[in-house]
C-alpha cells in the first residue's frame, strides 16, 4: 500500500527551482534515503511533505487524500506525520516526560496517565527509562535526539520524517541514533530521512533516492545505486563521499 506519493512537485524560491517534478512513491513499511550535495533540495522535498512549504506545482498524497489540496486540514496531517530535525528542538523548560506527552494530550486528546505510560513504554524501549523526570540540558546530544525522536514517535505517526538527525551530534553519539533508526524500521516504520552517513544509508534504505539540483536523478536499491549508479550525476557525488 502507498503511504505517500509525490507528483511532479516543483518549488521555486526567488526565482530559483528548488525542487524540479519530483516524482516519488513510498510503500508501507519502506525507507527511503535521499541523498545528494548540500542545497540539492532535500530537506525543501521533506517540508513540501509536512506542509511546512506550499508546492508551486504538482501534489502530494498521504494515504490516498491529496494534502496539498488548499482545502487539506494541516494539522490533521500532520498528525498523521512524525518529523525530527537537525538540531534536537526539545522543549527546554519541559522535563523528558513532558516533551512526550505534550503532543499526544493537546493534540491527540489523550488523558495524562495513559500518555505517560506510553511515553514511558517508548523511553524504556529505547533505553531512557531513568530520563522520564530530566530536563533536556541534563541530557547528551545523542540522548536528546532520540527523545526528539520518540516524542515524534508518541503520536503513532504513519510516516516518519528524518532530516540529518545525526549531523549536529559528535561522531561517538552517532551510532546511539542511528541505532533507534534502525529499531524503527525493525517495527516496520515507514520512514524517508536523509543523511550525510552513507554506510548507515546503505544500510537502513530499501531505495536511495539521488537529487542533483532538484531533479530526482536515480533511484533504486541500495546495492545498485552504491555499486552500480546508472547516471554519471550520480557516479560524481558518490565519488566525492564515499
Ligand atoms: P538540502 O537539504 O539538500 O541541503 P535544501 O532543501 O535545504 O537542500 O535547499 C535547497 C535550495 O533551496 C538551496 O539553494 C537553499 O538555499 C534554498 N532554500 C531552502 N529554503 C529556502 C528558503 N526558505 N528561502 C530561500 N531559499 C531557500
Ligand atoms: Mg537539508
């Protein structure tokens, strides 16, 4: 089944084509890795998805029901979409436990005991258990990402998007992250991210997705794209990062 589908999506800022009809399916419990040089729009692609950016053309589908159809409820799709960025943005003044709860109480309407419970079902699988009462500056980078991450979690999204969630972390707190990544998709979480880690994304992606200057290029399986790139766009940025 389809989770999301993107349809020849353009975006232009100032004149400048960011994204040029990107075409794109993603199934039920598929990664998808986009990779490609800093500014080729990536994080653009994800936040045409999340509705943080408008389409200048084409559609995107979550479900089957047209998101960026102007009359689409925002919120309740992003409800629906669980988001981690770059830079871990916990709620500072908010212990663990309560940057957890927040979104499945005042969004999802859920009561405070059962929130917490779940919440502390999710710090407990990802091994957190003893950070549900700690506020965020007591935690490590790696720490504090992947409560960014089970917060994105609590709400039960049916696609999950990760944008460089391990770029801001020192090289020794990398692994914890991609390491709930990995636990993620072993759940069958169906997940686009993107990363500047290309063994993990080798690793982790069912497809790999290149963008060259907002132009899907090539997309295929790990093994292809890493080992045998069909296009020479391809073949040059893997060459300047592997
Ligand atoms: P990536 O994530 O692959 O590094 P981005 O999607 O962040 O690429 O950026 C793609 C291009 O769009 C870059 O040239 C960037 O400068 C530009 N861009 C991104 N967001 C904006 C914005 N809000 N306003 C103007 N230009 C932007
Ligand atoms: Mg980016």
């Amino acid at each position: 089944m389809s989770v999301l589908t993107i349809e020849g999506v353009w975006k232009n800022f100032d004149g400048h084509h960011v994204l040029r009809g990107i075409d794109l399916e993603v199934h039920s419990h598929e990664v998808v890795c986009l990779i490609g040089a800093s500014g080729s729009g990536k994080s653009t692609l994800l936040r045409c998805v999340n509705l943080l950016e408008t389409v200048d053309d084409g559609a995107v589908y979550l479900e089957g029901q047209e998101i960026t159809d102007p009359r689409a409820d925002v919120d309740d799709v992003r409800k629906r979409i669980g988001t981690v960025f770059q830079a871990y943005n916990l709620f500072p003044h908010m212990s663990v436990l309560d940057n957890i709860t927040l979104a499945p109480r005042q969004v999802h309407g859920i009561g405070r005991r059962e929130a917490e419970e779940q919440a502390r079902g999710l710090l407990g699988r990802f091994g957190l258990a003893d950070k549900a009462e700690a506020y965020p500056d007591r935690l490590s980078g790696g720490q504090q990402q992947r409560v960014a991450i089970i917060r994105a979690l609590a709400t039960q999204p049916r696609l999950m998007l990760l944008d460089e969630v391990t770029s801001a972390l020192d090289p020794a707190l990398v692994r914890e992250v991609l390491g709930v990544i990995r636990e993620l998709k072993d759940t069958g979480m169906t997940m686009i991210l993107t990363t500047h880690e290309m063994g993990f994304c080798r690793d982790i992606a069912d497809t790999v997705c290149f963008l060259d200057d907002g132009v899907l290029v090539e997309k295929g399986t790990p093994e292809k794209i890493f080992t045998d790139p069909g296009h020479p766009r391809t073949r040059d940025f893997l060459s300047t990062v592997l």
